[in-house]
C-alpha cells in the first residue's frame, strides 16, 4: 500500500498534476504513512526524478515549474506535521540575480532543483547591488552563494561581487556558484567561482563543493 501511493505521488509530481498530489498526500496520512515518509519517499524522490528528466531534454522550464508547484502543494499538507528534526538541510544557499539584470526564471529553476535535492535556499531577488549581496552574506552565513546574469553587461558584476567579498575577508569563509547564458566556464574560473551550466548540474556542484556524496 504504502509504495503504491508514493510511486502515485512521483508520477502526479512528474505530471505536474496538483490536484492529485493533494488528494495522493492526504490519503497517505489517513493510511497512517508518517509525513516525513511522504517527505522522504516521494516528494523530494519526485523532484529529483524531474531534474534528470530535465537534464535528458524530456522536461522543459514550464513543464519543471508545474512540477514544482505539484511538489510543493503537497509539501504544504504535511509540513505543520514535521518536526524540524524530520527536515535535514544538507547545506544553505544564498541565490541572487546580480546588478543590472531582472531575469529570474533561470534562478528560480536552479532554486527548485537544490531545495528537492535538500538544500536549504533562500531567493534573494533580481537586480542587487555587489553591496548588498555581500551584506547578505554576512547576515545569513551561506555555505554557498549562486550567482544569476542573463546579460553579457552584467556578467561582470558577478566579478565585482567577488572582488568585494575578498575585500570584506569573506571570500574564503563560502563557496560561490555563477550561471546564466552568457557566463562560461572559463569566465567562472578567472573571477574566482565555479559554473553550472544548467540548473541539473548546479545541485551536482553544489554537492561536490560541500563535499556531499
């Protein structure tokens, strides 16, 4: 019974089916399947079976938003039953779209994909000055700051970032992760940071960088 039901969680969540994740949830917990079970066993499996279906081109950017609002509807319903103990956050992430540019999409996807993966991720906002990012850091501590441009004339904030958390002596106290359409590899490796290509691999970087298996 209770590995039918999360297999027809996973499959509403790859539908990007809402109303069916509810529904499947709730008849979870009235067959006594403890929340952090449906936390454990479907809903973040679910997500994360999206994300490798997205790296494979079967998934697109709408299709993985749907998917996400399936998972997070259904996360709704069973978190005043979780204990913070039940939710182990492998890591926290400070993500931003840097100076100069207001597309969030990209960002907000890469957000999706490490909260299913157990990240803890906290969205900063679109078009932020190095100075309040770097403030930001200090406020929250991060394990990792990701970094967001969608535009060749602000890449090179994420440079002014960078050079401003050397100057704060903070530099070295968190790993940074860049991405966006124009930003490359090389580009990443001479400002200082490493780059993820697509919001699939960013979860495997965010892992490598923490050391997490």
């Amino acid at each position: 019974m209770k590995e039918t039901l999360m297999e027809e969680i996973i499959e509403s969540i790859l539908n990007g089916d809402i109303a069916s994740v509810q529904e499947t949830v709730k008849q979870a917990l009235s067959k006594g399947i403890a929340a952090v079970e449906i936390l454990n066993d479907s809903l973040i499996p679910g997500m994360a079976e999206v994300g490798v279906l997205f790296k494979e081109g079967e998934m697109f950017v709408p299709e993985v938003l749907v998917s996400a609002k399936a998972m997070q509807s259904g996360i709704n319903i069973i978190k005043p039953m979780l204990t913070p103990g039940d939710v182990k956050k492998i890591g926290k992430i400070l993500t931003v779209t840097v100076s100069g540019d207001l597309h969030d999409i990209g960002v907000k996807l890469v957000g999706l994909m490490l909260e299913g993966a157990g990240f803890e991720v906290i969205y900063m906002g679109v078009d932020k000055s190095a100075e309040e990012i770097v403030n930001k850091v200090k406020q929250l501590k991060p394990d990792i700051l990701g970094m967001s441009a969608m535009l060749t004339t602000t890449m090179h904030n994420m440079k002014e970032v960078v050079d401003l958390l050397k100057e704060e002596g903070i530099y070295d106290t968190l790993k940074i992760m860049v991405g966006g359409a124009p930003v490359s590899n090389n580009f990443a490796q001479v400002i200082g940071a490493r780059y993820s290509p697509d919001a699939t691999e960013a979860v495997n970087t965010a892992k490598e960088l923490l050391g997490i298996n």
